[in-house]
C-alpha cells in the first residue's frame, strides 16, 4: 500500500480547500443583496434557493468524505487499513486506488446498499402518513 498515505492527505487537503472555498461562497450569499432580481419576477429566487439547496447537499458529502478520509488515515496508522470493517476480509486493491477512503469490501458494500434499499421499501411503504391514489 505504498503512497496510499500521501494519497489520503492530499485527498484530505484537496477536500478541505473545496470546502473552505464554498465556505466562502456561502457568506458571500449571505450579504444582504439588495437588488438581485431587478426584473421583480420570483424565477431568479427560487434559482437562487436551488442552488443554495445544491450547495449545501454538496457541503455534506464533502465533509462526510473529510470524516472518511480522516477514518482511513486513522486506520493506516493503526495498521488496520484495507481490511473490511464488516467481515475482515481483504479490500481489494483496485477498489482502494479507485476509493482510497472505503471501508469496506464489494460485497459488504452490496450488501450494505441493498439493505438501504430496503429499509427505504420498508419505510416507504409503512411510513407515509398519505395513501396512493390511483
Ligand atoms: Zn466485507
């Protein structure tokens, strides 16, 4: 697992600057903007929510990777690094150079996305408060 090291922090750094940067860009939309919609439709509003909507989604899955990378270097340092968290089998290689921050084997995660899958059938079904129409 030779440079996987360096591979996570620069993933790490190139992650946190992205943030920093979108940081950024949010405080800059906070300041009050006076005349943004000069047409006085409400089309540019609700773009403007959408993309501030698509900005925070975005900000998530970066931090959610910030905290998966800092997992993986946790784990490269306590040499438990390429083992799957759930069956402790080997990951395979070429899913660590595609996915350096992953925690788990092929399988796990098929099985993981699966079981997702059915929780959200699980949930869909018994927890809407709606009945279909149809
Ligand atoms: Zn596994």
């Amino acid at each position: 697992m030779k440079g996987i090291r360096e591979r996570l922090e620069q993933d790490l750094l190139t992650v946190v600057s992205r943030l920093r940067r979108m940081d950024s860009a949010v405080a800059l939309e906070e300041l009050p903007a006076p005349v943004i919609a000069a047409d006085g439709d409400d089309f540019s509003e609700v773009q403007e929510l959408e993309r501030r909507e698509i900005g925070f989604a975005t900000r998530e899955l970066l931090i959610e990777r910030v905290h998966r990378l800092q997992a993986a270097l946790d784990r490269l340092r306590d040499g438990e690094y390429g083992t799957c968290v759930e069956c402790g089998e080997d990951i395979a290689p070429a899913r660590l150079r595609a996915l350096p921050e992953v925690q788990t084997c092929v399988r796990c995660q098929d099985r993981i996305e699966r079981l997702g899958r059915r929780l959200e059938a699980v949930e869909a079904e018994f927890g809407g408060g709606e009945d279909e129409e149809d």
